[in-house]
C-alpha cells in the first residue's frame, strides 16, 4: 500500500511526535508498504492514512475521510490528545475519533478518558528505543562524584518541566545530587525560568536542546531520570531509559504507569516536589532502592524493542484485513 503519515511537527524538527513518524514509517516501509510523511494532507491519493495529533491533524483527518470515506483511516493518539484536547477542543478531537477505523494509543490506559464507543478500535503500540552501543555502555561508568539526575524533554507546562530543579534546591551539603536538563524551552518565559534556576541553584544545568547521541550518553552516565510530567501519551524518553538500563522516577499519571506498570516503586505525585526530593534522596542514599527501581525496569524492557513496535504495525494492519 501507499501509507500517508500525517505529523504536525516539521521536517527539521526534533520533536517527539516526528521522531515518532519517521521510526514508525520505516517499520511500514520494512513490511513492505510506500511511505510519505507530511505535516498537512494535501489530497494525496494514500491507500490509507495515519494520523498523529486528533487535534492537530484534524483538518487533514476530516478531509481525508470525506475525499475516501471508505479507505482505512488510523489516528494516534498524543497526550494532549487524550489529557488536554479531548476536554478543551472536545468538537475536532471527537470528530477525529469517530473517524478513525483504528485508535493507536501508546500505553493501555488510554481507555481510561475514551469514549466507551471507540474503545473497540484501540490498539496498543508501546514506542521502542534503540539499546545503548556496547563502547558506550563500556565507558559510561556513572560518576563518583556527583549523583546525577537527568530530565529530558522540552521546557513547556505539560511537562512540568522544573519540578527536579525545585526539588534539588537546599539539599543538605552531603548530597552529591546534580540535575542535568536536556531540551529545548517552548518560549523565551521558559528560557527565563531555567537561566534563572541555574542562578540560584547550582544543582541545576540546563543543557537545551542537543543531538539525540548527547541524550543517549548522558542515559549512559546518569543515575536516575526524572519524568515529572502532568499528562503523557506515553513517553518514549520512558522507553529510552528502560532500555538504556537507566531507572526511571516518574509523576503518577496514566501515560507513565501504562507503560511503567501499578507496583512500579518510582512514582510521587503529580507538582509535589516534597515527595520527589524525598525519592531522590532516598536512591542517593539507598542502593537497594536504585537497585529494586532497576530490576523493575528491566522487567518492562522487552515492551520497548523495535521488534515489539513493528510486530505492533504489522498486527494492527493484519487486524484491519492488510
């Protein structure tokens, strides 16, 4: 078939949702499919199309379904999708699950805010991570010197992106805990808050947005990585880590613990940095604590292979009769 991936994030862009696109387009091309990824349908003669963003791509989904009513349509649903949109633009978010044939969602919760009527067309598809490089495990022995704490993803509200940096602020003196910040701010008010942090907080490093090697290195050589997010569809920094070896404390939200699992013993709740400090010390002075979070995660890992994703594909269309 010719497959159209439809992204609201641009060619050049590091966004998730086109790091998304370009890993799924080439598990489509590898089952043997023609693959094209826009931002935008432009009448496109797609055998079937896929969607990511409800909200964002809800122009191209409405277009495409009234042009081909009965060629196959699969939406992918985002976090802002599931957490945000479906309540604050219910119209076009709604429309687009009604058009969907099929509902990829990235973690199994995600029935939890559907519509009970489109939880028929849900698919579960977990994101994969490529494992570390056998030299880069080799050499990326974590400090003796510093505990760090990585956090990666852009500086934006869903992220709460600050909430480690706040949480590290008047450590006691014997706290070796460092925070290692990786992304980009969404606007310059975000810039501001994490130039500021690091004024007052020599904990604090905000690195911006580097190449994906820099991420995987610092996964190497940190100890812990924070997701303090307050909605995810399920994050693939989530399945990056895992795979990495990297344990992971995470806010509890739905899109985490889809993917984490209910025992997972890394979780606090969502902006209350009291309990995230209490974690973070808790695994700088506890090994068997880090230890117990890393036995967690490799159970989880082989969710988070490439193998695991495309046989996701292949199911899906499989399931729809291709």
């Amino acid at each position: 078939m010719h497959i159209g991936i439809i992204t609201p994030a641009a060619a050049k862009s590091l966004n998730g949702n086109r790091a998304t696109a370009l890993r799924w387009a080439g598990f489509l091309h590898e089952l043997g499919h023609r693959v094209s990824i826009d931002v935008k349908w432009h009448g496109d003669d797609y055998d079937l199309m896929v969607a990511l963003h409800a909200w964002r791509s809800a122009d191209s989904i409405a277009a495409y379904k009234q042009r081909y009513p009965d060629r196959p349509l699969i939406v992918a649903m985002t976090g802002t999708d599931l957490y945000g949109f479906i309540n604050s633009h219910p119209e076009q978010t709604l429309a687009s699950i009604s058009a969907a044939d099929r509902l990829v969602t990235l973690h199994q919760l995600a029935t939890r805010v559907l519509p009970a009527s489109s939880h028929d067309k849900v698919h579960v598809i977990h994101q994969s991570a490529v494992p570390l490089p056998a030299s880069l495990t080799a050499s990326g022995k974590r400090s003796l010197r510093h505990f760090d704490i990585c956090v990666v993803g852009h500086l934006r509200q869903e992220k709460d992106s600050m909430r480690a940096a706040y949480a590290v602020r008047d450590l006691p003196d014997s706290s070796h805990i460092r925070v290692l910040h990786y992304g980009k701010a969404h606007n310059d008010e975000w810039a501001s808050y994490a130039m500021q942090e690091m004024e007052i907080n020599p904990r604090y490093h905000w690195l911006g947005e580097v190449p994906h090697w820099k991420i995987r290195r610092a996964y190497s050589s940190c100890h812990l990585m924070v997701l303090s997010s307050v909605m995810e569809g399920g994050a693939n920094v989530i399945s990056e880590a895992v795979v990495a070896g990297l344990p992971v404390i995470a806010s509890k939200i739905d899109g985490s613990v889809g993917l984490l699992g209910e025992d997972y013993a890394g979780y606090y709740p969502v902006k209350d940095t009291d309990a995230l400090r209490e974690l973070l010390m808790k695994a700088e002075a506890e090994p068997d604590y880090v230890n117990r979070l890393d036995a967690q995660c490799r159970k989880r890992a082989g969710l988070f292979t490439r193998e695991a994703e495309k046989q996701g594909w292949a199911d899906l269309l499989k399931d729809m009769g291709y």
